[in-house]
C-alpha cells in the first residue's frame, strides 16, 4: 500500500477571540510539506476562508457545515483536506450542538483499498468575558 504523508494541527483560530483571519502562513505550510492527508483543528470560517480554501487547490477540502453559534458568532471546526489524486468515497459529519465534539469522516481508496479518516475535536465552553 502507498505510503501517506498526513499532516495534523490545531492552527489555534479562536473564533470567539476576534481573531478574522487565516494566517497566509497556514496554507503555504500545507502546502510545502505536500502532505497527502490534512487534518485542521480550530478551523473558523472567517474572513479570508475564500483566500484560504483557494490556496490549497492541489486538496479537496471538507469542513463542518455548522460555523457559527446561535448568536451568529464563528465556531472553531474541523477541515479536513485530501489530495486531488486520491479517491474520495464518502463524506461524513454528524451534526452537532453546542454541546458535543465536532466530528468529520472522510473516507478514501488508496491502491483500491478503503482508508478511513476521522476528525474530531473536544468542545470545551468557557466563558469569557468582552
């Protein structure tokens, strides 16, 4: 069986801290270590998502649907994102509340074999104040 290169990081977006962008540095990590497999933690939908998402154009990129709270605030999610040469066969999320961890399942064929990724990150609410 070939040989993954997979790449994992909490990029540490704290959503709910004000912090409105991506750093340019994210993408250009991705993308030098050329890494088959990424797994983000702590990933926002913010400002420059667009930029962001268009920068990794070698990757089929997955994230959570659910990005923001229920007062219309970026949530931290997961993102997955998988070369475009390997074959991607099913997409999975459970749907979450406040309460519960994100969780995303992506699964791949690599050599015709089925390869199974999973994506979670543990919710833990604090309260801050403004």
């Amino acid at each position: 069986m070939k040989k993954l290169k997979i790449m994992e990081w909490n990029i540490n977006q704290r959503s709910h801290r004000g912090i409105n962008n991506i750093p340019y540095f994210v993408a250009d990590t991705i993308n030098r270590s050329d890494a088959d497999i990424v797994v983000l933690t702590e990933f926002a939908k913010v400002n420059n998502h667009d930029y962001f998402i268009n920068s990794l154009s070698r990757y089929n990129v997955f994230y959570n649907s659910k990005d923001k709270d229920k007062d219309g605030k970026n949530i931290n999610t997961l993102l997955i994102a998988v070369k475009n040469s390997l074959h991607v066969t099913v997409i999975h999320e459970i749907e979450i509340d406040d309460n519960n961890p994100n969780f995303l399942r992506i699964d791949i064929k690599v050599d015709s074999k089925p390869f199974t990724i999973i994506g979670t990150r543990v919710r833990i609410k604090y309260l801050y104040e403004n």
